[in-house]
C-alpha cells in the first residue's frame, strides 16, 4: 500500500478527501443537473460470520431529471455471492445482479415508464454481501471500491465511488485513561479492535449528560488494532464514549459489536453566579419574555456554566438588580438565601413592549470551600407580547362607497407599544387599511381606518397580526379577525347609470337599464328625491325603443331596448337629466361576431427554431374564449389542430380559467423545413374560429463543448481604493475524460484596456474530473473606473481556448 500526495503551488487549495462514507463524483456533471446524494449506511463487514446487509442509498435532488437507470458495481474479490432488494423507487421498477465476481447490480425500467427515481424522490438499494474467507484477511482490512453510475433522462451520467472495507475485527472496545474527571480536564480515549486489523476507519463519539450525541474524531487503527484520541469534556455528569464504523448503526449483519467506557465529569470551582429564567431556552441568547410574572433563581457556576453545589459555608447574601422591571417588587433587592428552581423569586417585566432587560446578581459566601464574591447576570431579556388573544372590532358594519370605517384591535391583556399589522382578508377588494402597521395604547388597543372598496355589495373582515416574540420563534405572531363583515353600500345620489351588455352580435336586441348612481357608478337603493326624473336617450347607431324615459319617484331605475346596427364595432349610448344637476352617463357596447376568440401563446408569433438533429419537438400552447356577445353560459367545447393543411387533430382543454379555456400539445418537426399550425376552437354553441402560427425548423450544428470549464469566478470584495490588493479567484475543472495539461491566465485590465504585468499564469495537468480553484492577487492601480479581470484557460501545448473566458468588472474608487 502506499499513498500519493499532488503538490501544484501554494495556491491551490485541494479538498481533504475522507475515506469513509464519502462519494467521489469521477464523471462530471452537466450544468442542469444536481450532484444526487449517493451513500452507504455500514462501510464495514466481518468477514466470515453473518452475510452483510448493506443499503446504498441515492437521492434525487428536487429539481433534476429523472433518474432512469442505477448501475451498482461490486468486485470479484469483495464478496463471494451477492443478492439485491430495492425500496422508495417508480413501482414496478426491477433490480437484477448480472455476473458472478464481478458483479454489477443493473435497474429495469418500470412497465409504462422511462424513469424509475424522480426529483425530490429517495430509493435505497439494499445489497446483501456473502463476505470473502477470514483467512484472506492477513490482519489488514482490505478496501474494495463500489462504484455507483447514474444516468438521467436527458442523457446525463453521474459516477460515485463508494468504498467498502472488510476484515476479521469483530469488536471494538473503548478505553479511557480516567473514570472521573473535572470539567475542562482532558481524557484520552483509546480504542480496540479484535481481533487486531490494520486500517479499519472508526468513529468514536459520545452521548453527553443531556443524551446529545458528540462526535469526538474519526479515526484508522494501526498495526496492533488500535487508535486513540483526546477530548476536553466541559458538560457535568455522566458520558458514555462509543466507536464503531458509522455513530450509532443499526443492525445489519456482518458488523462490530462495541463495548462502551463511562466516564464522571464533576464540576469545576465555581466562578460565577448566573441569573436563569423560566424562559430560558438553551441555545438562545436571548429571552423573549411572554407573561406579566417570571419565576427566576440563581445559580453558581463554574466557567463552564456546570452548577456547583454551594455547602459548609457560614452565611451568603444574595443582591439582585434590574435595569427594567422588578424583583419582589424592588428594582433592587438583597436576599440572605440562594433562590432555587424549587423556590423562586418572582420577577415582574416592564410592561412596554420590545424593552430590553438585564438581571444582574451578586453572591457573598462567608466561609466553606468556596468563600468569596461571585456575580454574574441573565441573558438579556426582551418583554414581548403577555396577550394570547385580542378582538377586531369596527365601528359599523355598513360603509357608503368612498368613505372609511375605523377599526379597534384589542390585547387581552393591556400592554403598550405592542406591534400589530392589518390587513384585508377579502380576494379582489379595492379597499385599503390606514396605517398599515400600528402599535398598541397603554389600555392595548390600535386602530385603522378601512376606506372601503368602491363596489356597492362587496364585503370583507379585517385580521389584526400582532406581534408575540417566543424563545423558540423570535418571529413568532398570532391573528385574531372580526367577526362582523364589513359591507360597503351605495353613496348619495350623484348621477345617471346605464347598465348594458357588453357586447351583442348584429341586429340582436338588448334591453338597458337607466338607473339613479351615486358617483361610483352604484345603482343607489331608494329615489331620495320622491319625484320622477325624466331622462334623454341617444345613440351613436341602432335603433332605440324609445328616447326619453322616466325613473318612477317610487323606483331608482326604468328599462329600454336597444336594436343593434348590422355593422361591427363599438356604439355609445348616452343618458341625460336637466333635474337635480344629476351628471349624464354613458356606456359603449360592442357589435361583434359570435365566433369565439383563439390566441396561441407560444409560440407568441411565426418563428424559426434552430437545431443540430434531424428532428426536434416544438410545444404549441394557447387559449380560447367564447365571443363578448355570445350567450351566457357559452364555453369553448373543443379544440383540435391541423399541421399543413392535414386532417384536424383533437387535443383536450388542459383546464379553465377566467373564462378560458386552455390547450397546449407538442409536434415532432423535421429539419430545413416550414410548417403552418392552425388551431381550431369551437364553442358550445357551434361556433368556430382559428389562429395560425408559422415555423421554420433551421439546421444549425451544435457549439462545440469546451473541455474545461471555469466556474465561481468572484474577487474578494466589489470594490477597491487606488493600490488596494484585488484577490481574483476561479475554479477550472477538467470536463473531459481524460488527463488535461493547461495553462490558466489571470488578466487585470485597466479601464483603458492596458493590462497590468506580470499576468498570472499557472501551469498544471487535470485528471479527468479533477478542479483547483488558484488566485491571482493584483495591485489596483491610480485609474478609477471600472477594470477587468479575464480567466482563461488555454491548451499548454496548441495554446488554443479550451474554456470560455470569464469576465469580472472591477470598479476601483
């Protein structure tokens, strides 16, 4: 065995690869496509004993293509037999085991599908490993490499390398040199494989005394089927160090047992006293405090936070101060005892919202261990919201279009300079809220004003969100919503309406309604004057039945028929009064055909399509509409399509919106060659009409595909003074599939094209999949302006491009 080691120059960070659990991307990929995650739950197997079970488990990240084969690879010398299962890919799918040392596990396409793992999508091979002979193993664990390919629907592969180790070590056991220590104090924890492999990687972790998982170092046994490491354990009470190939496996045959070491972590001397809430959260440095009253106590620490048990001494006085709020009632107040979490004092916040605290504590010990002066203070402490509920309120539940109604949101709990935020909880309403964003009185109210929508019978509520901060959401709020709907009516009278159609086909008739409005257009509810209005009548074409009618003093509103013109296009109907200086109205109707109307969105017009194969597929979508003047209840009932003038082919109404009606279907067309796609739409009435689009499918030959690949191309800030370092920095990686030798050019570009010398240049071999990331450092020089910096990479032998340079401006201030 030996190692190999590949020093560039010392601008060349290369990754640590590790050689446990990680997969090793050898075949690169396309920019559309996400690495997926490839993974092997227990690298390690005792030869001899039980078969293996081992899950190799691939990810589909959301997003990518689908997956349409997996191909598992497994060496001859690994195993003596192997058998596959499957899980979480497209039902039906099949795995089959090809070969008998080598072997490769191969994927079978599902009936009916041509993918068999989605986007987003986890499936886990599960392969079961009948291990080689004990004797084979020498007291060296052997590596095997198990390399998983991918490929995608769109033609892409990924290649991973899994790795998989197999000796005769059937246990581990850890070891440590201590059994009690303080805290802050180091152990050294060695472990033990038996019987004694060479070069088993481990994991050697910890449960801690809050049953939280440690990891302590990752680890390689030597000859004699050991390894050690060091850890400083700062967390009080009972630990259990643990090793095994992966932290915490399941079982799954042909793996270690472990034998466990505990280990007592005692307190250190105490430093410090500390203030604790009954809201404190761990992992927060901040609490957000949420009720009028909090129970707090303190407690001596030492630097690591642990408690230390205070006894033996003579007297203690403890003193607690507040920067807001109170203690007991007291800004200040000095205790002759240690307040517990078993007896508390109560701690009463200030009540304003968003004000910050702080409790600090002072603790004298009169003899014992641990005499002397210890202080210390809480976390910072926010008052946040003490309310859970609240009430919206308005004023009226009746509002006249164009004016506003105010709103009182209410705390349960009265508290000032709560943060509430309104908002319309009605789709499609015009109205708007004032203010927006509010805070609360000294009794917890807030207010706004909704200036209601314009439209006489729309209706919505208003939600008050108020602001409620917990430890475990700073963000945190709740809503509370009026009960009543708010509905907007008609205003005073203002002038003359006229409701009519919108459309109407030719010499069809329409009736009109001639009605009293306020200004918005709103039919008013009752004839506020008690007097009929008589109204004049004109149109621009047609015939009107009549052209003076009358609004009965009882009524708001008469009726009149109105014959369209035979000829298409838009007619104004006009309504005029000479009483109450009501203001005239008028309204158009358009004269139109009764066929519907047909768009074809994409493509938006005739276009050409360019391509390198013999055919290509192009997508035909769009939408159709009954026509303005069809009847109501008129809907698109069918589509179909002719290519060239060929027969009609349906296709179905992908779905319905608005009143459209959607289609969208794909053609395979031919190269150097121009096609005419008309759409047909027909209505339920029978009425038909078309649109047409013209594409040309040119020949145009793929660009070619540069070898390398210049990637995450920045500099270490966006801006820079005159003679500032500029640090440039690009990743190159060789995306062919064998070795590269190139040269990478960093250029710095004045603003009037002048480069600065000496340019940077690196001279390298890229195995095939391999990527550095090498920096270039300039001096920017006096020009202000904007410079550049060019990456390139070129052929160290021809001197041809074999990437696309990459350009960054620079602006030097």
């Amino acid at each position: 065995m030996y190692k190999r080691y590949l020093s560039i120059y010392a601008l060349i960070a290369l990754l640590a690869l590790t050689p446990l659990l990680i997969a090793i991307p050898t075949t690169p990929v396309l920019a559309a496509v996400k690495e997926p995650t490839v993974s092997i739950d227990y690298p390690y197997i005792v030869v001899g004993t039980d078969i293996g079970t081992r899950t190799i488990t691939v990810e589909n990240p959301l997003g990518n293509p689908d997956i349409k084969e997996i191909r598992v690879y497994v060496p001859a010398a690994a195993a003596d037999d192997v058998s596959v299962d499957w899980s979480g890919f497209v039902s039906g799918t099949g795995f089959v085991v090809i070969g008998a040392g080598p072997w490769t596990i191969v994927s079978r396409l599902p009936d009916g599908f041509d993918y068999i793992l989605p986007d987003g999508a986890t499936g886990k091979i599960i392969v079961s490993i009948d291990p080689e002979n004990a004797e084979a193993t020498g007291g060296v664990v052997d590596k095997y490499e198990l390399t998983v390919t991918v490929k995608f629907v769109d033609g892409t592969t990924v290649t991973k390398k899994l790795y998989l180790y197999e000796g005769s070590a059937d246990t581990v056991t850890v070891e440590l040199d201590k059994t009690e220590v303080t805290a802050g104090d180091k152990v050294t924890i060695t472990v033990t494989v038996d019987p004694a492999d060479k070069g088993l990687p481990l994991v050697i972790w910890a449960v801690n005394p809050d049953n939280a998982t440690v990891k302590i170092a990752d680890v390689v046994t030597d000859a004699n089927g050991k390894a050690s490491a060091t850890y400083t354990p700062t967390k009080a009470g009972d630990w259990t160090f643990k090793a095994d190939a992966v932290i915490d496996a399941e079982y799954v045959g042909a793996q270690l047992s472990f034998i466990e070491a505990p280990l007592t972590v005692n307190p250190a001397a105490p430093t410090k006293v500390n203030v604790i809430t009954e809201l404190d959260e761990e992992g927060y440095s901040m609490t957000y405090l949420t009720q009028q009253e909090v129970d707090i106590w303190v407690v001596l620490a030492d630097k690591y936070d642990n408690a230390v048990e205070l006894t033996g001494f003579t007297s203690i006085s403890v003193t607690l101060t507040c920067t807001k709020g109170e203690v007991e009632g007291e800004t200040s107040i000095t205790l002759d005892y240690l307040p517990t979490e078993d007896s508390p004092v109560t701690y009463e916040p200030d009540p304003l919202w968003g004000t910050y605290a702080m409790i600090s504590a002072k603790l004298v010990v009169t003899g014992g261990d641990y005499a002397g002066t210890y202080s210390g203070t809480s976390k910072p402490l926010k008052t946040s919201t003490f309310a859970t509920d609240a009430t919206v309120v308005p004023d009226s539940t009746r509002v006249e279009a164009g004016k506003y109604v105010k709103i009182t949101v209410t705390l349960d709990v009265a508290q000032k300079g709560v943060p509430v935020k309104f908002e319309i909880t009605a789709e499609d309403y015009t109205g708007k809220l004032s203010p927006v964003s509010t805070t609360t009185d000294e009794d917890g109210k807030a207010t706004t004003k909704l200036y209601v929508d314009t439209e006489a019978g729309k209706t919505t509520t208003v939600k008050a969100i108020v602001s409620r901060p917990v430890t475990t959401d700073p963000t945190a709020t709740f809503e509370a919503e009026s009960v009543e709907e708010i509905k907007t009516v008609p205003a005073a009278i203002y002038k003359l309406g006229i409701d009519a159609p919108e459309a109407v086909a030719p010499e069809a008739t329409a009736t009109l309604t001639i009605y009293l409005a306020d200004k918005y257009d709103n039919m008013v509810e009752t004839n506020a004057f008690g007097a009929t209005i008589r109204v004049t009548l004109s149109a621009t074409g047609g015939e009107l039945e009549e052209t003076v009618v009358d609004i009965p003093a009882i009524n708001v509103s008469t009726t009149v028929g109105w014959t369209a013109p035979k000829a298409l296009g838009n007619y104004t109907i006009t309504a005029s009064t000479t009483q109450y200086g009501l203001a005239s109205a008028s309204v158009k109707i358009l004269v139109t055909t009764l066929e519907p109307i047909v768009n074809i969105t994409q493509p938006a017009a005739d276009t050409t399509i360019t391509t390198a194969a013999n055919v290509t597929t192009v997508y035909i979508a769009g939408w159709a509409k009954p026509s303005p003047a069809a009847a109501e209840g008129t809907v698109i009932s069918l589509f179909q399509y002719s290519l060239n003038r060929a027969a009609n082919v349906s296709v179905p109404i992908v779905k319905i919106e608005d009143g459209k009606a959607f289609f969208n279907f794909s053609l395979t067309l031919e190269v150097n060659k121009t096609y005419t796609v008309t759409v047909y739409a027909i209505d339920s009435e029978g009425y038909e009409a078309k649109a047409t689009r013209t594409i040309t499918v040119a020949y145009a030959p793929a660009p070619p595909v540069m070898p390398t690949e210049v990637s995450e191309a920045s500099t270490d800030k966006p801006s820079y003074s005159p003679g500032e370092e500029v640090k440039i920095t690009g990743t190159v990686t060789n995306k062919a599939t064998v070795a590269k030798t190139v040269i990478v050019r960093i250029t710095f570009i004045d603003p009037n094209g002048v480069p600065q010398y000496p340019i940077y240049e690196l001279k390298l071999t890229l195995a095939a999949g391999q990527s550095i990331t090498p920096t270039a450092t300039y001096l920017s020089g006096a020009v202000k302006g904007v410079w550049t910096a060019k990456i390139m990479v070129v052929d160290a032998v021809t001197g041809e491009a074999v990437a696309e340079p990459v350009m960054l401006s620079v602006t030097v201030a």
